[in-house]
C-alpha cells in the first residue's frame, strides 16, 4: 500500500488511510463528505432528519450524522440515577426508575416506525436496557448527580450514553424503513495511551484522545464503507477519567462533530461541517423579541470570532467549546435551519468580517448573577483585586469585571442556559466561591469582607453589542445607546467592553429587557438595508 507525502506526514498523529479504493470515502474528489450535529429536539423531531438525508444525498454527499439523545432523554436518565442514589436497588427499581426513559423511546416508536421495524426498535431498545441494567446490577455504585464521587463516574457514563447509542439505533432503523442503508459507528472512546501519556489532563489533552479514538474507529468502520451508506454516530465518548458530561460538559455531541470533522479533514480533505437547529442563522437579534420580527437582519457570514463572543454573551445559536474547538484548528462551521436545508443559514469562518452597520448583534443573556464585594480596605490598599480574582479563578468562575467604586468590585457570572445546569453551577462553583470571598488575605493580612450581595439572574439581564465593526465606532456607538437607552427611562447598571472591541456589554433591570432590545435595534439596524460582509484587515 503506497501513501502520498500528505499522508504519511499525518501519520504521527492519525493512523495510515487506504488511498487507493475507488469505492471508500477517502478517494473521491466528486462526492463533498459531510459531517451533520444533529441535537436531540430535531432527533425527536426524526422525520426531519429522514427529509435532511434526502436533501444531502441529492447534492452527492458521503453524509456522516453526528446525533444526540431524543429530547428530554439525558435528563431523565440523570433522573433515573438520582432516583437510585442511596437506595439497594434490584430489577424491579430499575424498571421503575428508568420508567420515563422507557416512555420518550416508545413515543418515538409509536408515532414514527411501522409494523416490522417497530418490533425491531422495541427489542433493540430492551437489548440494550437488559445490558445497561446488568451493568447497574453488577457496579451498584451510584451517586447523586449534584455530588459524584470517586468510583460511580464510570457506570454514570454508561448510563448517559445509552441515550445516544439508542438514537443511533432508532435513526438506523427509521433511515431503513424509508428505504436508506444505514450503519452506526459505534464504542467510540477515548485514547487511553493519550490520557495517560504523561501531565495533567487538559482540554487539549482530552480533545486528542478524543480523536485519536474517533480515528481507530473511523479507520475500521468508515475507511472500507461505500459511499452510499449513512453513518451514524453518537455524541458520546467512552473511556473520559470522569465522564464526558463532567470532563467536556453537557452539550458534549457538538465538540464531538468538531473532533469528528477534524479526524475526516485529516483522512479526506476538506470536510462540509454544519449545525442543524430549527433557526435561520445569525439574526441581529432574536426574532422574537421584536414587534416585527420580519425586521430582523440575516447575517449569512460572521467572523468565527465573532460568533464566539456571542455565545459568550449568551447566545444559543452555537455551543461555545465547540466553536472555539473550530476556530482553534482554523475549521469553518455552517449553523443551518433543518426544517429549510436549501436555506442559507450563517457561517461561520474563519477570517474577519465586518459589515455597514455598527456593529452585527444584539445578544441578550438573562443567565446572569451578579456578585459585588464591599471592603473599606480597597480604597487605600493593593492587591485585594488580585486576591478576589484569584478566588474567582480557583473556583472555576469565568466573569466580567463591572465598574465600581473604590471600596467596592462588582463581577457578572455569565451561567449556562439549562436550569437544572444553574443549580449544579452555582452549588459547585459559586457557593464555595461566596464562602471564600468572606476572608481575604492581601500581603500576608488577613481582612474580613465587609458586605458581600449576591445578585441572581432573574433581577438582572445582560445586553451585548458584538461585531468587529465596534473598534471603528466604539464613541459613537457608546454615544447612540445611551441616549436611545436614556430616552425610554433604563437605567444603565454598568458597561463593559472587551479589550478587542468586538464586544460592549451593559447591564440593565430584568423587567426593562424587551423594552431595551427594541430601542437598541430600532436605533441601529432599522435603518436602509447593509451590505454583504466584507472581509476586513486583521
């Protein structure tokens, strides 16, 4: 077997890929591949995926699904667990504690598989069960999931994956009784010489055991498939030191299409990959929250960059690990709407895009806790702001510095969007966080926090101005909203702005949000219709 040049300098990293079979993947130039997210409201939703695949394979690509659990899966097995937690369990508790997973899957079997395949979804699901339940039988090391501890993340994992394997194993089936071959890619796990190859284990070092597992099974599994078969995989990925819902977080299935993209660049070139949610693309805001939401802008283009200030600033449009993932391998990403695939969504790219406006979106993020700290000491004493970040820090807390006065520093804790995910945060990160704060030790003196107010998200929202076209602008820009802002009577709480100056951030009243939005995009997008983004010196 010969290798070309290319191929052999990706070898240190990726196995060697079979280079000359003109019926494999890796060996043709006319037939794009294309790696395809899937989130589990869409899975639910299965004969929208069934209309997508039709779609792909009319424009000649080799599709590759990447897809989550059905809708409210996950959750009902953190649940199931939970409701384990503490308790000698047998079979019959099983059943019952899984109750509600076992009743998402039979919904989805009613309502879209027919006489033969709906048997077969029936047994596939309880052949899987019977084997996860075996698992819980011989482990019994269950926890709750708001305190895992030491020995139960191996058999939590096991539990949160078979949401994902039963997705791959209902759309196989679903795929083939609408007349499509299907074939899971299945017991993707993390490298295990990777992970234990020396150091801590970084995001880095997880994300290339992650692919470096996507690859042994993509080298088997994909290499020597023929290009009109559909191969499904799921989001998760076996094998993490605490699980990958811990270790990567919940919305892991978007950072595995990225890894599972990045490994099919390597074997094939350039690979298609894209998002698909039940969105158009990047708006300058949320539709919704306008009185006519035809009045929103479409952006079709936006700086990879960009795009991750959005979902920092609260955006749910793209799961921000995996954008940075992206970015940080120079890999451009599509988000597309999969109730109108031939529409043309946003992408998002990697080179710097600015537009005629002032600036590409307003963001609205009402996951917001606001923490101030009051200490008459600061006002004539150095060091306490290191000493407060360096608390901040050590708990795991990303934040924004408000302004404030001398005897006093304000931060905004931007938290994820899923409640249930808010009270994990705040009891894992904030709480200790809050404890900490009460006692600081500044130049080998210990000071006790004289005022600590602790501000939770349904008082405050945080409003984003974001796009590169802000470090051109950023006087008038700041000029402009404060007077819109001032002449509908909302009170400014602070405002921020990045060092890059892609990003103004202000925080207002809850209660004066939607008022706030429609002044802002009044005053600055409705306007005579932009141009196209151009792409902008960097």
């Amino acid at each position: 077997m010969t290798q070309t040049a290319a191929s052999a300098s990706r070898s240190e990293r990726f196995f060697n890929y079979t280079e000359n079979n003109p019926n494999t993947m890796t060996n043709n130039p006319h037939k794009p591949t294309s790696v395809n997210k899937i989130g589990g409201k869409n899975m639910t939703g299965i004969c929208e995926v069934k209309k997508l695949v039709e779609t792909l394979r009319d424009r000649n690509e080799n599709v590759i699904l990447v897809v989550s659990a059905f809708d409210g899966v996950t959750n009902a097995l953190l649940g199931a667990l939970n409701g384990l937690d503490g308790t000698d369990f047998d079979k019959t508790s099983i059943d019952q504690a899984f109750s509600k997973t076992k009743k998402l899957h039979d919904c989805i079997i009613e309502l879209h598989f027919t006489d033969m395949f709906s048997n077969r979804a029936k047994t596939t699901y309880q052949r899987k069960f019977n084997k996860l339940k075996q698992a819980l039988l011989t482990h019994r090391n269950i926890t709750n999931i708001l305190s895992p501890i030491e020995g139960s993340f191996s058999i939590r994992d096991q539990v949160i994956g078979f949401g994902e394997a039963m997705g791959q194993e209902f759309l196989k089936i679903y795929l083939e009784q609408e007349g499509f071959e299907a074939e899971t890619v299945t017991d993707i796990n993390a490298d295990s010489d990777v992970l234990n190859g020396g150091g801590a284990i970084s995001n880095n070092k997880l994300h290339d055991a992650t692919r470096k597992g996507i690859c042994k099974v993509l080298e088997a599994q994909v290499r020597n498939a023929r290009n009109d078969v559909i191969k499904i995989l799921g989001g998760h990925v076996g094998n993490m030191p605490r699980g990958i819902a811990i270790d990567v977080g919940r919305s892991y299935t978007d950072t595995t299409a990225i890894n599972v993209a990045l490994v099919l660049r390597e074997m094939v070139g350039e690979v298609i990959t894209r998002v698909w949610k039940d969105v158009d693309g990047v708006m300058s805001t949320n539709p919704k929250d306008l009185k006519d939401p035809g009045k929103a802008i479409h952006h079709s283009k936006v700086d990879i960059w960009e795009g991750l200030e959005m979902a920092s600033a609260g955006s749910i449009l793209m799961q921000i690990d995996a954008l940075a993932l992206a970015a940080e391998h120079g890999l451009n990403v599509s988000l597309r709407n999969i109730k109108k695939p031939n529409a043309p969504g946003t992408d998002f790219l990697n080179v710097r895009l600015g537009s005629s406006y002032s600036f590409k979106v307003i963001a609205v993020n009402p996951n917001v806790d606001s923490i101030s700290i009051t200490l008459p000491e600061m006002a004539n004493r150095k060091g306490f702001g290191a000493a407060i970040t360096g608390i901040l820090a050590h708990y795991g807390l990303s934040y924004d510095i408000n302004p404030t006065g001398g005897t006093s520093m304000s931060f905004s804790i931007t938290l994820p969007p899923d409640e249930a995910e808010q009270k994990i945060f705040r009891n894992r990160h904030i709480k200790p966080a809050l404890r900490a704060l009460k006692k600081l030790t500044v130049g080998g003196e210990s000071f006790r926090t004289h005022e600590i107010t602790w501000i939770r998200n349904n008082d405050r929202t945080a409003i984003s101005l974001i796009g590169n076209e802000i470090s051109s602008h950023t006087t008038e820009i700041i000029g402009r909203m404060a007077i819109a802002l001032s002449q509908k009577g909302i009170l400014i709480r602070s405002i921020v702005q990045d060092e890059k100056a892609r990003r103004i951030t202000l925080l207002i009243d809850t209660n004066k949000r939607e008022e706030a939005i429609r002044s802002l995009h009044t005053e600055f997008f409705e306007e005579p219709e932009g141009q196209e983004p151009e792409e902008l010196v960097a």
